[in-house]
C-alpha cells in the first residue's frame, strides 16, 4: 500500500514539473535570428500607393492589361488630383461609410506562389482578416489590416497569367458594408490582351 502511495506521489510531482515547464514564457519564444526574419518578411506584406497609371473615360476604368466598368453614380475617379492612395472613391451623401480602390498588374512573382498561397501563407501580426471574393473571370484573394482607429486597408491578389498578378488595394471604415459593393467592381474586370 505504502508502494503505490509513493508512486502516487512521484507521479504527482513528474506531472506538476511537466505542465510547469510547458507554462515556461521563455520556452515558447523563438531566437531573436527568427523574430528578425519574421518581420523582415511582414514588413514586404502591406501595400502602399502603388502607381497605376490609370486611365477612366465615361464610367471605364482601364490599366496595364485589363479594364472594368465603375458606374460614375457609384464611384468617382480621382486618380493623381488627390493625395488618396486609391483611384476610384465610392460616391456617399455622408462619410459614414467610406471606400476607395485602385486596380494594377503586379509582376512581382512573389517566389512563383499562386495568389492564394500569397494571402493564407502570408505571417504578418497586423493581418487581422483574410478571406476571398469570387468573380465570374477570377478568384481575389486578400489580407485585411488596421491603418488606424477607423480606416483598414486590404490588398487582394488574382493570379494573371506567368508569374503575374491582378491586385487591388482598398481602404474602407466599413469592409462588412462594402464587400458587396467592391466584389460587384472586381466582377466587371475585362482582361485585355494588348497592354495598354
């Protein structure tokens, strides 16, 4: 009897060690190297104003290798007339639901991954939303960030023949409202052989 209570005991004791050592906030921290690299990494994942050299004539929105049609009742072209990182701003009566957009070709190959692997592959803190938006040319896939207190950014990737991408850099205060509203956009895109 005197044995097992021991053995009890020993058990006990190999247990507690155990789930301590797990608790451990120096065991689970990886070497500086790997934070390093890491957000070496994260860095390269946010977008900023990307040149797009646009052009919009009634309601078409036309760049490198695609065009799409922005309704001019729903969107208004800005392009280079404004300091915005976006060409195409919603039109609204009140600024409580705000979005803009830009449209480009990305040639950066981003080591030959698909845009799907870009977004769910992609380790960076500051990503807080991912998710895909589906048109009848392609599929977006896109990461979703906190510029500030109001205003995210998100930056959606399609894979656009060799080693190419179709992109799209939004801002919104509201994505859960807008999401319709810019998949209804993505949804005109026309890809154009001959590059503009």
């Amino acid at each position: 009897m005197k044995n097992n209570s021991l053995k009890a005991v020993l058990a006990a004791s190999m247990l507690l060690f155990t789930l301590c050592s797990c608790t451990d906030p120096y065991g689970v921290t990886p070497p500086s190297s790997e934070i390093s690299t890491t957000e070496a990494s994260a860095n390269t994942v946010l977008t900023e104003k990307v040149s797009t050299n646009a052009k919009y004539e009634n309601g078409t929105y036309s760049g490198e290798g695609f065009s799409l049609y922005a309704d001019p009742n729903i969107w208004r072209f800005i392009g280079s007339q404004s300091d915005a990182p976006y060409d195409l701003q919603l039109i609204t009566d009140k600024d409580i639901n705000t979005c803009g957009i830009s449209v480009y070709v990305s040639d950066d190959d981003h080591g030959g991954k698909s845009a799907q692997n870009i977004v769910m592959e992609a380790n960076n803190s500051d990503i807080i939303f991912t998710g895909a938006a589906a048109t009848a040319a392609m599929t977006f896939y896109y990461y979703e960030w906190a510029i500030d207190d109001e205003t995210h950014g998100r930056t959606y990737f399609a894979d656009y023949g060799d080693n190419k991408y179709l992109c799209a850099y939004a801002e919104s205060n509201n994505f859960g409202y807008m999401d319709g509203k810019i998949t209804d956009l993505l949804s005109s895109i026309k890809l154009t052989e001959n590059n503009q």
